[in-house]
C-alpha cells in the first residue's frame, strides 16, 4: 500500500515488478502515468484513488492475472493499450465521464466478456477489443458515432 501522502508517482514506477499481487493507491493520486504497473504479471488486484482522473498508455499492459478492476467515476481519460493482454477479467464498466476509448484500449483481453459503455460516449478506438474472443456484449448508447477499424 502506498502511504496516503503520495500525490505522484512516476512514468513506470512499478514497471516488472513481478512480485507485487495488490496495490492500493492512495485517494490523493491524480494520474497513472504511462506503463506505472506494466508486466506486473502476478498483480491480481488494484484499488484505485477515487479521485483518479487518468490512466496513461499501456498502464496495465501485461498484467496477466489482474482479475478485477473498478474504475473510479471521476476518471476521463484511459490511454492507448492501457489494459492489453490482461487476461483474466470478465467485465468492465467505464465510468460516464469517459467519452472515448483509444486505440487498443483492452486488446488481448481474452477473458472479458462484457463492457458497459457510458451514456454520451461516442469513440471506440482502432483495435479497442482485438483479441477480446469472449466479448459477447458491449452496452452502448444511440449516441455512439465512431467506432475504429478492426476495434473488435
């Protein structure tokens, strides 16, 4: 657990920590920056600020066996590859103020079967869902009004 008084941390952080299972992130945390926790493959869950407004590119890429994750409602942005190839959650609900998902967003997500997309989103990413095998529903609004090449 990272103490509460923790406002930053860096670009790759926790990159290949290949040991760490849990994390919980202090409320104070505004930003995961690009690939904070990528290859953490024993990273299992995360507790992430409520306060968090942004998950940077290829975050949580690779982490293989990140089985649930809670996306904060004040969150607005995800970055590209943020969570490719994590390979054992089911579900994922993207909070409303999210308003587009970028290019690979959850690529290789070969177990997640279920996305809900908030009212008011209107972009889902070149190759957003490529590789997601399991994906049986995505719930979207009338609103949608880009979706990307191969996005699933």
């Amino acid at each position: 657990m990272l103490s509460e008084h923790v406002t930053e941390i860096g670009m790759g952080c926790f990159y290949q920590c290949g040991s760490m299972e849990q994390q919980v992130l202090g409320d104070a945390i505004r930003e995961l920056p690009q690939a904070c926790f990528f290859s953490c493959s024993k990273l299992q869950t995360i507790r992430l600020p409520r306060q968090l407004q942004r998950i940077g590119d290829g975050a949580f890429a690779g982490c293989a066996e990140l089985d649930d994750i809670v996306l904060p409602d004040r969150l607005e942005e995800i970055g590209e590859m943020a969570f490719f190839g994590c390979l054992k959650f089911t579900q994922i609900s993207i909070p409303a103020q999210v308003l587009s998902l970028r290019r690979g967003t959850f690529s290789g997500c070969l177990a997640l079967r279920r996305v809900a997309l908030p009212f008011g989103s209107y972009s889902i990413g070149e190759e957003c869902f490529k590789g997601c095998v399991n994906l049986e529903r995505i719930d979207m609004s009338e609103a949608m009004f880009r979706i990307g090449e191969k996005a699933y």
